[in-house]
C-alpha cells in the first residue's frame, strides 16, 4: 500500500497450522522477527489462521516470541487456498497497519504472499537468505541470491507498506520457548464472503515416497541424470535413511518420470537449507542451485570434474557415483551398527 509509510508500525509473522500441529517454521520465522522487532524496539506479532485453532498453539507461539497473536478461526480456513487467506490477511493489514510482514518459503508462504502483495499493491522478495533493519532509514534489508545464486541481492522498500518478504526454512533456529512470556491474544471474524474461495478442497493425497517435507529435512541426498535410471534412486533412499534425512532431485530426474514433482529441488521446485546436502549425479544447472545453495554444507558425487556443482560443494568427488554410493553405504551401516 502506498501512502503514509508512518502509519505502519509493528513486525508480523504468519503462523503456519498443519492438521492442529504449529508447524516449526513458524517458530523459525518468529525468531526472525524477534531480531528485527528488537532492532526497531517494536512489537512483534504472528498470525495464525485455521480453524478449531487451539488455545496450546496460540500460546507455543507466545513462548516462542510472539508480543501478539492474531486468531482468525473459521471452517473455511481448515484447508489452505491462496484466495481465502489473502481476503482475510489484507483485512487484517488495513485494520492494524503492519510495517514488516515475513512468512516462510513454504509452498503456503510462497502461494499467498505474492497473492497478497497483489491484493494490497506492496513489493515482495521472495526466498531471502537474511534480513535486517538499515540502521539510518530503519528499512527491513532482504537479501536473497540472484542470477542462479552467484550473487547475493539486498533489497529495500523505501514507498510501500507493509515490507514483505518469504524466507527460506531452516535458515534460523527457532528461539527457546519461555514458558513464562506472557502476550496479548486478538480473535478477528469478518462476513462469510471473506473466507469465500474460487478454489475448492478435494482431499489430501499423501506423498507415500517422502517421510517429511523435504523443505523441512536436515540432511538431503539428491540425484540427477547420473544416476541414469529411476530403480537407481534405491541407494539414495538408502543413504537417506542411514542419515535419518529425505531424498531430493533435479528437474532432469523430475521430468524423466523418476521420482515425484514433490522430491525437485531448484527455482521450479522446493528451495532446501540442509545441514548437509549430498548431490549424486547432478551436473548443478543455474536453476538447481539457486534451490540449494544454501546448504549448511555441500558434498558433490560427479564424474565431470568441470560440472558446476563442484562451484557451490564445501567437498567433491570426481568419480564414478555407482563406486562411490555403495561404499559409503557400507560405512555408514559399519557405523550405525558400532553404535548399537
């Protein structure tokens, strides 16, 4: 919204509910704004919208550093749909004047904050790395990779509010929860037409191949064209389970037919932030790696010594994938049985 940038006051998070659990990121994302809020010494609030929200969730948020907590609570909130929760968001902007408004890159913070951004003609920075508040102006600094993930980009909005931005899951450590904070609670209700969707829930479809949302994994194994079938994927899902992580993919793999759409990593799948990011076979087009860059730590399989991955990998491996993969299988089960 353009006018009196003045009038907005405060940082927002928004709350994610999945099924009736909070779902961590929005822990992550509070311990964000508790940063920013300190720096500009102002309140920090979460939003949380569902339905049958209960009393337990809103105050795990609190504990978690959330001053307020806005509730909305309506059968029509049960099941996300970009439509529904951007008319009831953009309510809840005009009454209370937000200046800050982060969600996390999730495929719900990644569908409506740009349908929001629209809604109320404010700017959006999409899978930031890092955000801050510039010291002279107080204007929330959002830095994100660019041009493939070569450079990083720091992004202001000096005319717009509120400032918007997504970031990318386990990029912070949720703070620890204080079981003696106490916070202000605000239940907002809004006429029916609000909550009203274009887009109608069938039913939930679970992906059997994924234990965990792969966004929310702290180890991911991936493979590519290298491993030159699907029935290859087998070893990865092997490795995976060894390091108690989940199993990611190119898009060449994707489009092959080899694995689930659910399971891409890169600009047209799931942005990552591992602790450790195993990449078998992936050659690392710009696109892939603008998906998992960030990784705590990169470790690359390819037998292409000159194959972009190695650019990003903190350890490669020139090699064969079919010698290397069964090795450390093996020495992996070596250690998970010495630790019986």
């Amino acid at each position: 919204m353009k006018g009196n940038v003045s009038e907005y006051k405060g940082v927002w998070t928004l709350g994610e509910q999945r099924g009736k659990e909070i779902s961590s990121v929005s822990y992550e994302l509070l311990a964000w704004g508790r940063g920013l809020a300190d720096k500009l010494k102002t309140e920090l609030s979460s939003i949380l919208l569902g339905h049958k929200i209960s009393e337990e969730n809103i105050q795990n948020l609190i504990q978690h550093g959330a001053d307020k907590v806005y509730v909305v609570d309506h059968p029509l909130l049960e099941h996300f749909t970009p439509d529904g929760y951007g008319k009831v968001l953009k309510k809840l902007i005009e009454e209370y004047k937000p200046s800050i408004m982060i969600a996390s890159a999730t495929t719900i913070g990644r569908t409506v904050m740009p349908v929001l951004a629209a809604m109320i003609e404010t700017g959006l920075t999409a899978d930031c790395t890092g955000l801050d508040i510039e010291e002279k102006t107080g204007l929330l600094l959002q830095t994100r990779p660019a041009i493939g993930g070569n450079v990083m980009a720091t992004i202001k909005t000096p005319d717009h509010r509120p400032q918007m931005a997504t970031v990318r899951p386990k990029s912070k450590r949720p703070l620890q929860a204080d079981a003696s904070r106490k916070g202000e609670v605000i239940r907002k209700s809004y006429p029916e037409d609000i909550y009203n969707s274009k887009v109608r829930f069938i039913k939930f479809v679970k992906d059997e191949t994924a234990e965990a949302p792969i966004q929310e994994a702290e180890v991911v194994v991936a493979g590519g064209k290298g491993l030159k079938d699907g029935k290859n994927f087998d070893i990865l899902y092997e490795i995976a389970t060894l390091l108690g992580g989940a199993v990611g993919a190119s898009r060449q793999a994707v489009d092959m037919g080899w694995i689930p759409y659910s399971h891409q990593v890169g600009l047209s799948g799931k942005t990552v932030s591992p602790r450790l990011y195993i990449a078998m076979g992936i050659s690392g087009a710009v696109q892939h790696l603008a998906g998992m860059s960030s990784a705590e730590t990169i470790v690359a399989v390819n037998s292409d010594p000159d194959a972009n991955i190695f650019k990003v990998s903190d350890f490669g491996i020139v090699g064969d994938l079919f010698d290397i993969a069964p090795i450390l299988v093996k020495r992996l089960r070596e250690i998970k049985n010495q630790r019986k």
